[in-house]
C-alpha cells in the first residue's frame, strides 16, 4: 500500500514538473514573440515634410530616433529641447539666446559655426545622423544633405507662427515617437492669443526694427507678423502687397507721424544680433518726431523685450512663450 502510494506521488510529481516546464518555455517563447514583434514595429526610418533647397515642401527620409544630432537653427533645438532629446545633440551653431547656452557651452558639443554659415568641416566631423537647418541655411541644403539628411523647417507666414510651431514641433516629435508630448508643450498658447486679442480688438499698430539708424516697417509676411495675423491688431504701417519678410521697409519718421498708430511695436535687430557700437532702438524712436504721435504721448510704443528670440528663434516653443511674454507684460 505504502508502495503503491509513493508510486502515486511520483507521478504526480513528473507530471506537474512537466507542466511547469511547458508553461515556461511557452512564457519564454511569448517573451521572444513580444520583442520581435516590438522590433518589426519599431522603423529604421520614417518619412516627414520638410522643405528643400528651394524651400518647398516636400517628403524627406530621416532615421528613426535618432542618436547624433547636428542643429543649425535655434528653433529646432528650441522644440528638441522641449522634447527632452537634447542630449543626443553633437553638435550645435552658435547662439546667444539663454535658454539654450548649456548646449553651445558644452565642451562636448561640437561648434558647427552660425545659423547663416555652417562650418561644413565641423559638421562632417560630429557625424551626425541628422541635420536640422533654418532658411538661413537653404543655400547648403544640397552639400549638408551629402553629410546627413537634412530637416528644414520654417515659420509659415500664412498658417501663423502658432500653428507653425504646432506643425513643426509634431514633425520633429515623430522623429523620435514623442508625438504624445506635443499637446501638453502647446497647451496654453491658444489662450494667451486669445486674452491679446481681445485687447487688440478695433487698434492700430505700426510693426518695425531698428537697424543701423533706421526704422523698417514690417507686415504681416515676415518677422513679427504675429502681432498683426494672430493677436489682430490693424498693421497699417504697409500695403499688403508688398514684400517685409526679410528686413522690412525703410520708412521716415513723417511716414510714422502721417500713419498715427495707436500702438508702435520696436524689435531691436542690433541688440538681436549683438552689433558693435549700435544706436539703441530706444534712442532711435524717442525723436521729436515720434514723440509727438499718440501712440508715445500714451504710452504705447512697445520695445520687444527679447530681440534675438524674435529675430533668430521665432518658432520655438520656448520662444513663442518669451514672444507673448513680451507682448503680455505690456499689454494686458
């Protein structure tokens, strides 16, 4: 009896070790199904718009998540900041802008010279697996695409620098599979415009910089056109067929005086971009003549805080805040 008993138990025994057996190599087997299916998922590369040479949009093959990245305009490393990928930044043109000193101070990061002229040597050097470029840069888009694939992005003048950071912010994130991110970056940015232009509702503005002693007028084409396209104050300062984008209009003070806008909105493009022994913008506007508008006699010609965000950066998400910064703490 006491045989037949252990005999019993001995089978038992086997037969729930083999079970056991079984059930982990079916675990083991459906781990390694997992992870092959994770890898067949994940791509070696994907495919984005970006624009080219010509600076028309079109479909560009970037690798997928990326490793080595070389930056070569400040409102990409803005959004890859934002992202949290900026340590896989190799290498990075110069800049002054604060908030992103600690990569061009980084005595890792490789210097790939400035936004408008890249050290092509540099670049090849840091080996990057991609490039992001500005407009700045369209010229070398074809002999920096020998080096990497190039992402070049751009502020579009028609959707408006909002929705412009939006689009290019959701590019870049799909780069790296962080497109879930993108809507906590832009949460309130639609509120902020909205509180402006509230204000601006039914006011006038001229938009302009100040360079080399001079005031350009600016529309809503170009540099600053936030002001005028989004947040909707009137720019009466051009015809709106005519081309500002680049550095604007020269314009005389008569012009300024004729116009009587209630507001005058001053971006500093000599402070932006640190040129030696300028005028400040301050003194080049509080002359007889603008001094006699109603826009200064009420307080109301606005200088924009941060120059060099609004000139080299505008784009960012971290400058589109400083932008409306500037504006808020004025305006409302």
């Amino acid at each position: 009896m006491k045989k037949r008993l252990l005999t019993l138990i001995l089978s038992a025994a086997m037969v729930f070790s083999l079970a056991a057996c079984s059930g982990s190599s079916d675990s083991a087997s459906g781990n390694a199904s997992e992870a092959e299916a994770a890898a067949e998922e994940t791509p070696d590369t994907v495919t984005i718009q970006s624009r080219n040479a010509e600076g028309e949009i079109t479909d560009v093959e970037v690798p997928y998540d990326p490793q080595r990245i070389a930056i070569l305009d400040m409102a990409c490393l803005d959004i890859l900041d934002n992202l949290g990928v900026g340590d896989r930044v190799v290498g990075s043109a110069s800049t002054s802008l604060d908030y992103l000193q600690d990569y061009v101070t980084n005595e890792e990061t490789v210097n790939l010279g400035t936004i408008k002229e890249a050290d092509m040597e540099a670049v090849m050097e840091c080996e990057p697996d991609i490039i992001f470029i500005g407009g700045r840069l369209s010229s070398s888009y074809d002999a920096l695409s020998e080096i990497a694939p190039v992402v070049y992005l751009a502020t579009d003048s028609e959707a408006g620098v909002v929705e412009s950071v939006r689009t290019n912010a959701s590019t870049i994130a799909s780069i790296f599979g962080l497109e879930d991110q993108v809507d906590s970056l832009m949460a309130d940015f639609d509120s902020r415009i909205a509180a402006l232009s509230e204000f601006a509702e039914g006011k006038t503005a001229i938009v302009g910089m100040c360079t080399s002693g001079s005031f350009n007028v600016l529309g809503n084409d170009g540099r600053c056109s936030i002001i005028g396209k989004e947040i909707g104050f009137e720019n009466i300062g051009v015809d709106a067929n005519i081309d500002t984008a680049t550095h604007g209009n020269e314009a005389s003070f008569e012009f300024i005086v004729e116009k009587n806008p209630d507001y005058i909105f001053v971006m500093d493009r000599d402070a932006a971009i640190g040129t030696d022994g300028a005028q400040l913008a301050q003194d080049i506007m509080e002359n007889e003549l603008v001094m006699g508008t109603d826009a200064y006699k009420n307080g109301n010609v606005v200088y924009l805080a941060h120059p060099a965000v609004w000139y080299t950066a505008e784009g960012g998400v971290t400058a589109l805040d400083l932008m409306l910064q500037d504006l808020e703490s004025e305006l409302l």
